[in-house]
C-alpha cells in the first residue's frame, strides 16, 4: 500500500566553497604555494603581483554576500540578468596596493644547484667492469647486482634467483655458478653489500680487515654465536670463548663500528633534499612573544583587469550577439570564481593567525624559555574554545605546519599532549613525563639496565604514579628498546 506523507528534516551541508576552504587551511607553505600556482592557470582572471593602473578591490571581496553567486557551475543565467557594475571598480587605489605582508624580495626562495651523483646501482654494475667474468658469468652478475635493494642486501634465496633469472631473462644457469658468481659481487664496494642477511654482512665486512686477535674473536662470534650476540647474551659468550670482560668489550665495540646497511650511503644521498619551511614565526621582543605568519601565506591577488574591460565593452555596445552573452557567462564564473578564491586566501590567513596565536598564548611559559617541561597538557577542544574554531579546523591548522621558534623549528601538532595527574593532583603534559623517562633510562647504569616495572617505581618516586605498560608504551613512543638491548658490557 503506497502512502504520502509531509516531512519536515533540517541538515546541515557543506558547500563546495567551504570544502575548498578547509583544505587551504589544512596546505603547508610549500603545498599551497603549488596550490596557488594550479588556480592561476585554471582560471585566467586571478592575476598575482602588483599592477600600475586600477584593479578590482580586494577588501570588496570579503565583503560580498555570495548567496546571489550560488547558481556558478550549478544554473546558467540569462546574459541580461549580471549586473555588470558589480564586477567593475571605480577606485583609483585598489585594496591589495594598500596591504601590507612584510615580505621583502630578500624572503623569496631561491633555487639551489645539486650536485649530480651516481645511484648505488650503476656504482655497483660499474665496479663490475673491473672483474674478468665469462659473459654467461657477466649476465649473472647484472642480474645479482639488480635484485640488491636499497639497504645493500639480496632477499631473496639462490633458487628463486636462478629460477627467475630463467623465466624472465633467459638465462638458465645452476645454484652452484649463481653462488661463485655472488663472490664477485661480495667484493665490491662499499663492503657489505649483496649479503642475504645481517649475519653474512657482517662477516664480509669483518673479513676485508687486518686480521687480529680481536678481529678473530669477533668472527668467531658472528659464525658461531651470532644470537647470543644479539640478544646481549654476553655472559654465554665468557663461558664460549673463555676471555675476560675487557677482550669482549673490545671485539664488541668493534662489531658495533660495521654497517649494517652497506647501501644507505647511497640510498640518503639518492633522497632529494627537503627543506622546511616555517609556516609561522615566534619572536621574543623586549620580553613578550611577538607572533608573524610567512610572508608567502600571503600573496598579492586581483582580479584581470582585461576581463574587466571585458565586461565594460559589452556594458557599452548596442548590439548584443549570443557570442558575446555565451562570454559574459564565460566571464562571469570566472571572476566569481576568482573572488571567492581571494577570499577565501583572506580567511585562511585569518584562520592561521588566530589559530597559532592562540597556541602561543597558551603554552607562552614554554616559548619564553624553551623548556620542554613547562608544555601545558594541550588538546584541540582547549584550542578551539579559545577561537571559537570546530576542532577540526584547528586540527587542520595543526597538521604538517611548522613554526619557527628562539628554539628550533618545531612541528606544531608536537605541542598538543594528553594530560596526566601528578600524587599532588596537578595536571602535567605528558610530553614531560616522557623527558623524565629519558632523562632517567640516560643516567642509568648500562651494566645492569633498568625493567620497566623499575623505571614505574622511579618516576612514582618522583610524583607520577604510572603504570608498568605506560612506561612501556612510552618507552617505544621514544624508539627506547628494551632493558635487555640497553645492555653494554
């Protein structure tokens, strides 16, 4: 049985200018310096930079009610229906030659030479040349040199090997000429590289030097006793190899100087280089912080003073043929586009500004001397009361945005941190908590390392009630292994 029925439901929806809003907000520098560039040439009405003769006002921007501009790219209408004097400006100042962005030439980026360098791979199959091989032998050994990864090593097994080298090049060879051909590829440099696992690594690196009494030592303990050596089993290896503490220190501060990834020498150098750039800065002037956001946030827009006479023209002419209605509507979206884009730059800057000077203000102990331990316990809900901002628009403020501080330059989302009770019931970050625990597990006898249970007691010595698996968990957040790999003879 089929029934009507009036119902009436409130939603509420995002519209397109306000998505693309939030993810200017959320762009870096970098990112919306690219941005910013893409718009450019997607819509040819936006022009960036200063111009001589008069231009549309940027201040008219933030001020027009974009509810009459709601039908752009959704409703086509009539050429007759624009009001042309509402995209024309009859100043002689325009708004952006009145700004001020307090950023110089001086700031602009500058492009860097780079060195061009050889990847580890053609180093490798260069170093080849230098071998007497058969070419059956030379083949092999391209193909070994190929199926070395990035860190220097080979994972995968001498069958396998031989089996691929068979159905995807043709090559059909045996275990035992793939092994003779591998010694080759053991000899090149740097020393290390084409081994199947840290072990066999460590030993080809350990052969190459003077042999010693304690390089003897050292390769006894690979060969023979390589777990024990990994799990710091070291009174195992006294009782073994029936030496003193100071002949096991020394073969182990000697393992302890190979590389367990011949290629990352390579692999960094192959890494383009990154550079960060500051999205705010933080200044200590006569004793108070002075808050700035980078100049590139903020760049000169206006609207093509071409498109502007555009419309002028066909204001002015008698005769209006469809062309010219079909280029009003052309013109139209794009300089509603244009201006929505304008201010939408304006309300990013805004958002930005206010956002991180509301962090400021309230972790201003921390920025005035820069110790970690007076960071405030800070959540996004704390910021986004402050400015009266949704939390996810303060987390996208917060995301991948860097401010440059007396300090260093420090990643903003860093500041934010859970809060956790001391015995005396006072909030504290856990971001201090955490450097206590390092500073603890520093100053800690190596010989005998502290376990975590340990390290609750210590710190609850101290004022921080915490419990076993939250040390643990922080310990890991801080890449400290366990007390067991802390261990040094």
């Amino acid at each position: 049985m089929l029934k009507q029925n009036l119902q009436l439901k409130l939603s509420q929806k995002l519209s397109p200018q306000q998505i693309q809003l939030m993810k200017l907000i959320q762009l870096p520098t970098q990112a919306f310096e690219q941005r910013l560039k893409e718009e450019m040439v997607e819509n040819p009405a936006l022009e960036g930079g200063k111009e001589d003769e008069y231009d549309y006002d940027q201040d008219e921007y933030g001020n027009d009610d974009y509810d009459e501009y709601d039908d752009y790219d959704n409703e086509r209408i009539d050429a007759d229906e624009i009001n042309i004097d509402e995209y024309l400006s009859d100043d002689e100042i325009p708004g952006y030659k009145l700004q001020a962005n307090n950023y110089s030439d001086d700031d602009e980026d500058r492009s860097l030479p780079f060195a061009a360098t050889v990847s580890f791979h053609q180093s490798l199959l260069d170093q080849l040349n230098t071998f007497i091989m058969s070419e059956d032998e030379r083949e092999i050994a391209e193909f070994l040199v190929g199926s070395i990864d990035d860190t220097g090593y080979i994972r995968r097994s001498i069958p396998d090997i031989v089996d691929d080298m068979a159905f995807t090049q043709g090559i059909y060879t045996d275990e035992a000429t793939v092994e003779h051909v591998l010694h080759f590829i053991h000899q090149l440099d740097p020393a290390g590289v084409g081994a199947r696992d840290l072990q066999e690594c460590l030993l080809l690196q350990l052969m190459i030097k003077t042999p010693t009494t304690s390089i003897e030592l050292d390769v006894k303990i690979i060969e023979d006793q390589f777990e024990a050596f990994t799990k710091k089993h070291y009174d195992k290896l006294l009782q073994k190899f029936d030496i003193q503490q100071d002949d096991l220190r020394r073969a182990i501060d000697e393992i302890e100087k190979l590389n367990p990834k011949p290629g990352g020498a390579y692999e960094s150098n192959a890494k383009p280089i990154e550079h960060v750039v500051p999205d705010f800065g933080i200044k200590i002037v006569d004793g108070e912080l002075e808050l700035s956001l980078n100049g590139r946030n903020a760049p000169e827009l206006h609207v093509s003073k071409d498109y502007q006479e555009m419309l002028q023209s066909y204001k002015e002419s008698r005769q209006k043929s469809s062309q010219q209605k079909d280029a009003v509507q052309f013109i139209k979206q794009k300089l509603d586009s244009a201006k929505w884009f304008i201010d939408a730059i304006r309300q990013r800057q805004e958002t930005l500004f206010v956002t991180m000077n509301a962090i400021m203000e309230y972790q201003k102990e921390y920025f005035l001397d820069g110790d970690e331990a007076r960071l405030k316990p800070m959540i996004l809900k704390d910021i986004a009361d402050m400015v009266g901002l949704d939390i996810s628009t303060v987390s996208r403020v917060a995301n991948s945005k860097y401010v440059e501080t007396p300090y260093g330059t420090k990643l903003i989302k860093d500041f934010f941190s859970e809060a956790m009770k001391n015995d005396q019931c006072e909030a504290r970050s856990t971001i201090s908590i955490k450097k206590i625990l390092k500073s603890v597990i520093s100053e800690e006898d190596k010989r005998k390392p502290l376990p975590d249970d340990k390290l609750a007691d210590i710190l609850k010595d101290r004022g921080y009630p915490i419990a076993r698996r939250t040390i643990a968990k922080y310990r890991e957040q801080l890449d400290i292994p366990v007390a067991r790999m802390r261990k040094k003879i």
